[in-house]
C-alpha cells in the first residue's frame, strides 16, 4: 500500500518536473540558456524502481516533448527502488545527495547527468522552499522570478493540457 | 556522515618485491596462457615492459601480442583499436604496464571485450552494465600517482569532442595489480613529484567529497601520511626503495579511496584542462589542488581541518589552534608543492604549464559537465570555475 502511493506521488511529481522544465525555459535565463546548449534530439528516460512510474522526454525543435517511450535514449537514469524515488522526487534528497547514495544507475554520457543535474536544482529551487532545498543542495540557486508565477504558469499549463503526451 | 555507501574493491595486490614473478603464476590461475601485453611507446624503450615480460616468461608465460602505441591521453578509438586486434591475435587476458593512460586504455578494452562489444562508446555510464564475460585482467602500475589500479573507473579523452570521459563501472576494476618498486625506480623527478601530488589530490577529494564514507577516509588519511612523509624524498632522492614503495602505496590506498567516494572539482577542472589544453592530468591536479580548496573551505573548513594531522603530524596539528587548521591544512599543501617546485621545478601556476586565458571559457564550459562536479562539497557554475582558473593562473 505504501509503495503504491509512493509511486503514486512520485508519477505527479514527475509530471510536475516535465512541467516545470518547460515554464523555466521562459522564466529562468539560467534554465533557457540550458537548452540554448542542448543538442537537438537529446533524451532522458528516468524511470523509478522496479516497474515504477517513468518519464521520457525529448528535447526536439526547439520543445521539451514527453513521450510515451523511448527506444534509445541518449541518458537514461534509473533509480534504484521506489523508496529512493519518492526521497528524491519529493524533495527530500538532491541529485547529488542521490549520486553520493548509490541511488541510481545510468546509462550514457555522465555530461548528460550533469546537464539535468543542474536543471533539477533550478526546478527545485522554485518548486521546494528554501527549509528544504537547503537540506538537499549544497548550495540553493537564487530564484530570478517569484516562485508564485512558475506555479502559476505550471497550474494553467495544466488546465490547457499544454503538457500532454507528444506524438 | 553520508547516511548510507558502498565500497567495493576486489583487486588482489601483489605488493612488493619481486611481485612481478608472480604474474605468471596468477594468470595461470585465472585459467589464461595468452597475454596482450599493452604499453606505451616511452616504456617499452626504456625497458620497463620488458622487465615485466622477462619476468612472466621466466615463469612460463610468453606474449601472445603486444600492442604498445597508446598516446599520452588516450582515447576512445584506441580502445577499439586494441579490441579489435585482442580478437584477431587470438589473446585471452591483458597485462597492463603503464601509467594512468595505459591503465584506463585497457580498462576500456576489457570493458568492450568482455561486454563482447564493438566500441566502448556504448557502454558509458554509471553501474549500468551486467558482469559480463571474465577477461583475466592484470595491472602494473609504473607511477604512483592515479590509482587506477584499484579504480571502478576509466577516463577516455572523446577525440569527437575533446571531453575526458567517465565509465564508471566495477567491471572495469582489473583482478590484480602489481605494485613492484621495480617499476618507479626510474621515475623522473617531475614525474614523481606530480604524480604524487595526483595521489594526494584523490586521497583530499576522497575524503572530503559529499560522497565521503569511513571506509573510503581511512584509505585516503593514510594515503595522505605516506605521501606527505614521502613525496618529497622520492622526488630528491629517486633511489630511495622504502620511500618509492611508501608512495607507490600511498597511490594505491589513494585510488582505493577515491574510488569509493569520488572526487571533486579538481578533477573536473583537471579533466577539463587536459581535454582542451592539453595539460598533463597531474600538472593539472597539482595546480589546481590549493585554490580548489581555498573556493571549498566555507563549506567543508570541518573537513579539511581533520586533514591537518596527516599533512603535518599529530604535534605540529595540536598546536595550530583548532579554529586555524582548516586553512592550515591548504598552507600545508602549498608548502608541499613549493617545495616539490624548489627540488625538481614543478610548475605551479597555470601560466607556467602554458595554458591561456583564452582557453578558460572553453574549459569551465567542459569542467561543469563533467561527473567529479557532481558530489563536490560547493557547487561550481562556469563563472566560479573561472574564478578558481584565474586564481591558478
């Protein structure tokens, strides 16, 4: 029952990443300048313990697409059991923190890792408040916005299913 | 303390004298009578390697091949390359003589082979690959600096982008090294002297990454003992066995060390350095150590001053006052390097290693991309990186 609802909150926090990723881009220099960099056809596939939720996404002309799958991802990460992911997707470890645990494996360029690494630390600098991303990071990424229109733009992209599956 | 960690380590050491004879005897035991030897071109004039093969063959084991031309920095074609010819001279196990580059090159050839792969560029990553085919796998370190012997790591320069890469695997850790003073005896100063302050930048690292665990810090401490009681006796007085076998050791423990907890900015940068210019990776690391520690020391000043015993004894510790030791133990490593500059000419600045300022953009750009940012204890974006570059100018 735990792991269910674990993978249950760890499938809309992932949502909710994908999400912000997208609404950053507009709102972060720092985030933009990320896929500014980005080599186009670039992938991540994280997926979360033993058949737990996943995220696929790609980033192709120019948007940051979520996919129902991926064949060959260029990175794919995969956290090592459901517990981990719910500690790392709830703010409660950092990227690093879950580099130093062992917590994942990964598949392809470390550069990758870094690359998503960093936007992981934007996206919780805005999503988490600063009691817990100062727990998680060794050093929290300053918001260039409030945090209240990431939100804002992240709920309306909801609304208008801006964030649905791509084909 | 991290609150949980792995360490791993399953390299059988054959230290000491006359570990070399043992060779045979340990392929043999692995089930293997047909060695690729793999050296470079510097070793195999000097007759170093042919130490190590009149050593094997003495005790029955012959080359089935030697392949001896791998660059300074090698790559990820080379690799390949050597797979390639592995599988057409028919061999059944590697003997790595060499430096880090030797080492890490075999690492990746064995990775390949016994993945049964074609090029090593897909297999990149971190613990993601199965066990694989055992393919016997012995090294013999002829510095005592990288530690590779004893690492789950290999770095390969991608000539397609000029990036050092990381593959990180414990199936690239070799099944036994050879630490033989034999094979440092002939070191030059400037090599001992930088290669032993690549072995103190792991054991450093090691110990004060966010990756830190009690296993990996008992390793890199003592490490940092030898090295700091050795470096500079094997670098002045290269005859010195017990001080060559100290540092040889202290090399060990210190991959073994590092290994287990990774390592932090200054190899980022380091690898950085060398991808774009070229510089030597233990130049790199005994430049870059003392202002990569002055940019860490607000966020692991507690962990740096544990360090101070081991640099400079028990008595000279108790007596810097216990708010002093942190940057005590960074005046400590400076010291160390100037002395190493005064005894053989070391170069300690990033302009005497002939780097530009050009170059900086290009480097920091490579350096936060690269995996030993990742459990640094500070973060680092492109502009510190800078800051820290123009600092070792």
């Amino acid at each position: 029952m735990m792991r269910a609802i674990q993978a249950l909150i760890v499938a809309i926090v992932l949502r909710v990443v994908h999400a912000a990723l997208v609404e950053l881009r507009v709102l972060d220099s720092r985030v933009a300048k990320e896929f500014e960099r980005m080599p186009d056809g670039l992938s991540y596939a994280i997926a979360t313990g033993y058949q737990g939720p996943t995220l696929y996404v790609k980033w192709e002309g120019g948007k940051l697409k979520r996919l129902a799958a991926l064949d060959a991802p260029t990175c794919s990460l995969r956290i090592k059991s459901m517990p981990l992911s719910f500690q790392l997707f709830t703010g409660q470890m950092g990227l690093s923190q879950a580099y130093a645990r062992h917590a994942f494996t990964m598949g392809g360029e470390v550069a990758d890792v870094m690359r998503l690494a960093r936007l992981v630390n934007l996206v919780e600098a805005y999503l988490f408040p600063k009691v817990m991303t100062r727990r998680i990071m060794t050093d929290v990424p300053e918001t260039e916005v409030c945090f209240l229109r990431a939100y804002a733009r992240i709920a309306v992209g909801f609304l208008t299913c801006k964030y649905n599956l791509s084909k | 303390m991290v609150p949980y960690f792995e360490f791993q380590n399953a390299v059988k050491l054959l230290c000491g004298e006359l570990s070399l004879e043992r060779i045979a005897i340990e392929l043999e035991l692995m089930g293997a009578s047909k060695p690729l030897m793999l050296s470079d071109a510097v070793l195999a004039k000097i007759g170093t390697l042919e130490t190590v093969v009149k050593a094997m063959a003495a005790e029955g084991v012959q080359p089935a091949a030697t392949f001896t031309d791998i660059p300074v920095d090698s790559s990820l074609a080379v690799v390949d390359k050597i797979a390639a010819y592995y599988r057409e001279q028919g061999c059944d196990s590697i003997v790595a003589v060499g430096g880090g580059s030797v080492i890490d090159t075999a690492k990746g050839v064995r990775l390949v082979l016994s993945q049964n792969k074609e090029d090593i560029l897909s297999l990149s990553g971190l613990d993601n690959l199965v066990r694989g085919k055992h393919v016997p796998f012995i090294v013999v370190p002829t510095t005592a600096g990288t530690g590779s012997e004893c690492t789950g790591v290999a770095v390969i320069r991608n000539d397609a982008n000029g990036v050092k890469m990381e593959f990180l695997s414990p199936y690239v850790e070799p099944d036994a090294a050879v630490i033989d003073p034999r094979m440092t005896a002939g070191l030059p100063p400037k090599a001992t002297a930088t290669t032993g302050m690549d072995a103190l930048v792991h054991a450093i690292e090691a110990c004060t990454c966010q990756q830190a665990n009690p296993l990996s810090t008992a390793y890199g401490t003592a490490a940092i003992r030898a090295i700091a009681e050795n470096v500079e006796e094997a670098t002045r007085n290269g005859s010195n066995k017990k001080a060559r076998f100290a540092m040889a050791l202290a090399s060990t423990m210190a991959g073994i060390s590092f290994s287990n907890s990774m390592v932090g900015a200054v190899h980022a940068i380091g690898h950085a350095l060398g991808g774009v210019c070229h510089v030597p990776h233990a130049v790199a690391m005994t430049i870059l150590l003392p202002h990569v520690m002055r940019y860490n020391l607000s966020h692991c000043g507690a962990a740096y001053a544990e360090l101070l015993p081991w640099l400079v004894g028990v008595d000279a510790a108790m007596a810097t006052p216990a708010d002093k030791r942190a940057e005590a133990a960074i005046d400590a490593v400076v010291a160390l390097g100037r002395s190493l500059n005064e005894i053989c000419g070391i170069p300690l600045t990033l302009k005497d290693a002939g780097v530009s300022t050009e170059a900086f953009a290009k480097v920091a750009e490579v350096a936060v991309n690269d995996g030993a940012l990742i459990v640094n204890p500070r973060a680092a974006d492109e502009a510190q990186v800078i800051e820290i570059l123009n600092a070792a100018f």
